[in-house]
C-alpha cells in the first residue's frame, strides 16, 4: 500500500514493448537501476508500467535492445498538477483545504460530559475552560493528568474523572461520589442538652440518665439527658446518650421593609446573536445593552451522524433594568410582610410544627416594621461531646 502511494506522487506512465527481444529491453533496463514493475506478456509485445522519472531515460536502452516503446497510460500526482496547471486557484485551493482539515485534527471540536446527576455541567464547562480544555483547544497543549487532578481539587463531588480526547471529541467521564448517611459515632460519650427554651411535653430517653421530665420548663443549654450512668457498685461509665425530646417553643422574629427607596424594574428585552466556530464568535446583530441588565446565554450548535460540530449560534436573551423610586402603602406594605413571614416559615422552621403566630405590626416615618412569635412544637435534642481529661 505504502509503495503504491509512493509511486502515485512521483508519478508512472503504463507502457507497451513492441519487437523482437523486450526481455533483453527489461534486463538492459534492471542492469541500469530502472526497475520496471507489472511486466506481462500480451500477444507479440509487452506491457509493463516504470516510474515517470525512469522512463524519460529510458530511449537509449530501448534503441540498444531494437524495440519501441508506447505511452498507454499516465498515472499519479505530476500528470494531475500539469493537467490543471492553468487553473492554479482550483490546485491552491485543494493544498488550503487538505492543510486546513489536517490542522482542524488537531483541535477539539466538542467535549461530552457523562455521568453528572447533581454537579451543574455548565459549572464543569467554565471550570474545564479554565484549566485550558475547551472547544477550540489545542489537543496536544493541555496536560490532561495535571486537568483531572486540579478539577477534582476544586469539585469535592467528584469522586473520579477521566479525561480521554478521542480524535476531535473530549469524553469527560465523572463518578460522583456517594452521600454517606450520617452515623453517629456511638463510641464518642456524649449528653443530651436543649437547643432552644420551651416545656417539655414528652421524652423517648434511649441511652442515658433523664435529669428532666415532661412538664419541665428548660432553657437553652441546660443538660436533659447526662451520659454519665451510675452502676449499682458506685462506679460510674459513660455512655454515649441518645434522646428525643419533644417540646413547646417560642421563636420570635422581626421583618421591615422600607416606605420609601429605589428598586430594580424590567424595561426592555434584546436578543443578539453570534455566529461560533470553535473559539470565535463573530456578532451579526449589534444591539447594544447598557446599564442594569442579566443575560442568558443558550449555545446551539449543527449537529451531523449525532455528532456536534464545533460550530454554531450563540443566542444571548438580555433584560434590561432600569433603578425606579417605590413608596409603598400600607396595605402593599403590609402584604409583603405577610410573604416574609411565609417565607421564614417555610424554610427557618420547616422542622417545626407551628401552633400559632402572634404579629404586631408597628409604623415610622422610614419603615413598616412586624415583630412575630411564633409557638412551636419541635425536638429540642442536641448531642453534646463529653470530654474526658486523662
């Protein structure tokens, strides 16, 4: 195969030997270096192929040897490029485009992320751009060990990562790591105290002494549950405590919002697009955006055989804000402490169950103000280390 193509760019012709004595013609030329390939009889003559170069000195061994020589064919590279001579552009173009397609080999066209559920992929992208892989990137100027370890540095979900660049794709393989349920160390000796003030209402006391019953009204901090147990011997042994208890709380929260200030407002929405190819992006719309504005960025690139080209359109949604003067009424005022309240109900005492919420509204001249308190029922248990000086 290899010599084939050798012969192709340096070119042969495809010739016949007409007399009475060809074999001392292909002995005379063998002696001479010029070695003549594909020789076969063909009734009363001979038809061989020799190398373009050989062949042009080729007339005087074949005056010696009393035959004659007949071009049949002409085959390879220097016959194509004096054929089209005359059409230098279309032979100018044909070198660009094979330098060009053997120097796009040389890039990365796409990367595929695989095995992601929780860790955000754009994340992983700017990260990825950053330590120097990204579409455009050049595929032998990026240490891909060095890559892997740095982004496992930065991401702690990650629990392996591969990084292969297979021809122009990147395959970035990610295992993330499992979510170990918290245990507790039963071996660590520890009390039993309360989080938060309130009234017991009951105790499920697993291991440990109960110092308190339900009942009992308790402050932030006070021992419930000792992990120092008491044998009948005397002696004492810790134990690691365990507990829950349930109780009646007081939580008690404050919220304003000013009657008067500035505020963001959405004015106008502009699109603007690109076209991208590998790392450049060229505009071809020229909306400006000025001011307050926020962005979202969607990249859309050709697809072919399910394969994502490197090219593409970037669309760009921007929306323009605009700072405004507010004063509120007392009724709007009022509503948006309603939603504040909600809001902290929802995510400060989800683990509560809320009886009731006692609000008082107040008024300045600056702001609305709402103090709330809130009755909760909640477990009140927090584990606390005892520490065992030698």
């Amino acid at each position: 195969m290899i010599l084939r193509i050798i012969r192709w760019l340096r070119g042969y012709v495809v010739f016949e030997i007409i007399g009475r004595f060809p074999e001392r013609f292909i002995n005379l030329s063998l002696r001479r270096g010029k070695f003549i390939f594909s020789a076969k009889p063909c009734a009363d003559k001979f038809i061989a192929s020799l190398l373009l170069c050989d062949y042009r000195d080729i007339r005087h061994t074949a005056k010696k040897a009393s035959v004659r020589l007949r071009v049949l064919e002409r085959h390879g590279l220097p016959f194509i490029i004096k054929r089209y001579r005359s059409r230098a552009g279309l032979l100018i173009g044909a070198v660009l485009f094979l330098i060009i397609t053997l120097l796009m080999q040389s890039f990365v066209w796409t990367i595929e992320i695989n095995g992601i559920t929780t860790i955000s992929e754009s994340t992983l992208l700017e990260l990825l751009e950053e330590e120097g892989l990204y579409c455009g990137a050049f595929k032998h100027g990026t240490d891909l060990t060095t890559l892997q370890r740095d982004v496992m540095k930065q991401i702690d979900e990650i629990g392996w990562m591969s990084v292969n660049i297979i021809g122009t794709k990147a395959e970035v393989e990610i295992k993330e790591k499992e979510i170990k349920p918290h245990i507790l160390e039963a071996d660590v000796p520890c009390n039993i105290k309360a989080s938060y003030d309130g009234i017991i209402l009951r105790m499920n006391t697993k291991y440990g002494t109960a110092v308190t019953a339900p009942g009992s009204a308790v402050i932030e901090g006070s021992l419930l549950v000792s992990g120092v147990n008491e044998n009948p011997s005397g002696g004492v042994s810790l134990v690691h405590a365990d507990a829950q208890v349930i109780a009646q709380t007081r939580r008690t929260a404050c919220f304003t919002v000013d009657r008067q200030g500035q505020t963001l407002m959405p004015t106008n929405n502009v699109s603007r697009y690109k076209l991208r190819a590998f790392w450049l992006e060229i505009p071809v719309s020229f909306e400006s955006v000025g001011g307050y504005h926020t962005s979202d960025i969607k990249r859309y690139s050709v697809v072919l055989n399910n394969t994502a080209m490197p090219f593409g359109i970037t669309a760009e949604q921007c929306t323009e804000f605009e700072e405004v003067s507010y004063s509120l009424d007392r009724d709007t005022a009022h509503n948006i402490l309603r939603l504040e309240d909600y809001l902290y109900r929802l995510f400060a005492l989800s683990d509560c169950e809320t009886l009731t919420a006692e609000a008082t509204l107040s008024e300045s001249l600056e702001s609305y103000s709402s103090h709330i308190l809130y009755d909760c029922i909640e477990d009140i248990a927090i584990e606390e280390n005892i520490i065992v000086n030698p």
